[in-house]
C-alpha cells in the first residue's frame, strides 16, 4: 500500500479507511490478529481484511456492514490525527495550481504540522520528485517520519526538524517551489530564496 500508488488488495501493515458513512469514517492500521469495533460490530482483520480487495464491503459481526477504501490523500485530509490547524482539500488544490507543480518537482514546505498538505504534495511530485518539509516541533517531525514510513512515500520525502526561519530548509538552489505556512514567514524569505533553483518562480506564503 502507498499512498502515490494504487493497490488492489488489502496487506498486513497497510493504513486503509473504514467507511461507514459520508459523515463517518476513520483510519485503521491493517494487523494480522488485531480487532477494529465498529457501532456495526468488530472487524476481525485476520479474516475480513487481509487478502480483500480495496473497496470492498465487509459484514461486521452484528451484521452490519462498512466499506474498506485505499487511502489517498484526500481521505487523509479528512480522517488524520489533528495535531495542528490543517488545510483541507480547497485550499490544498488552490496551492498546488499557484505553486506549478508536477511530476519530478522539487518543493520546500513548512512547517509539516499534521501532513495534510505533505501527502497531496507528495503525491503531485511523484514518482521523480521530491518533498523538503521542515517542521519546528521535534514529537510532530518525527511523527511525520513515522507517518510517511507507514503509508510507503518516505522514499519521496526528506523531514527536518529545526527552525526554518533560523536554519532554513538545509537545500540550496534545488527546489522550483517553496511553501511557507509558519507564525512569521517573511523571517524565512531570504531561506526561501536559497533553497530555489536559478529559474525558480514561486514563494506562496499562506
């Protein structure tokens, strides 16, 4: 399972999404002899999970029953750990238009936060680019790392714990966008304009 690349079936380890309903839904982390209850009743993913197709319709034990979905960034976005503010899918896609990215970018964030804006910028770089995310907070940058190991993009992303604005993004003349959502941006400008190639065109500040 990754979260750039489709896969059919359901494998130990994988992070996948319980669909209830349009209003409810919730990550789960596939494990052989591990239970997920449900108010429709338990999962069991030995035997209702692993080896299932993404997609499919599972019978919990009170009969009930749910949805097993892949996950993509934009399920992410609405079922992650809060452990900051986030920007939800709008303002993600309006970023991804403004800064011109595409397969094989380079692109600077900061700071990581939660990772909604990670995943849906991983994806867009995929699979010859590359993310340079930095994040202030030591317990969030390594949770981030964790995160990005699980959901199979770590190879797509580099996560450095420092001040952005004191430190920058520890890159130079390498990435064709910068992303800079942090307390006090234009400390960071100058970090910013290091870390763009010769011909690098945007700094969007949110």
């Amino acid at each position: 399972m990754s979260f750039v690349e489709y896969g059919d079936t359901i494998k130990d380890g994988d992070t996948a999404i319980v669909f209830l309903g349009h209003e409810s839904m919730f990550p789960v982390k596939v494990q052989h002899g591990t239970v997920t209850q449900t108010k429709y009743g338990v999962i069991r993913h030995s035997t209702d999970l692993i080896g299932k197709k993404y997609g499919s319709k599972v019978t919990c034990s009170k009969g009930g029953w749910v949805f097993i979905l892949h996950p993509t960034p934009e399920l992410w976005t609405m079922n992650l750990p809060h452990r900051t503010q986030i920007l939800y899918s709008t303002d993600i896609s309006i970023i991804t238009m403004m800064l011109e990215l595409k397969p094989g970018s380079i692109v600077c964030e900061s700071g990581t936060g939660s990772g909604s804006l990670s995943h849906a910028l991983i994806r867009t770089v995929a699979p010859t680019g590359h993310l340079y995310t930095v994040e202030f907070h030591q317990q969030r940058a390594e949770k981030a790392r964790e995160e990005f190991r699980e959901h199979g993009v770590e190879h797509l992303v580099t996560v450095t714990n420092q001040d952005v604005c004191k430190n920058g993004f520890g890159v130079s003349n390498i990435a064709d966008a910068v992303f800079l959502d942090i307390p006090s941006p234009w400390e960071a400008i100058g970090h910013a304009k290091s870390a763009l190639k010769a011909e690098g065109n945007c700094i969007f500040l949110f």
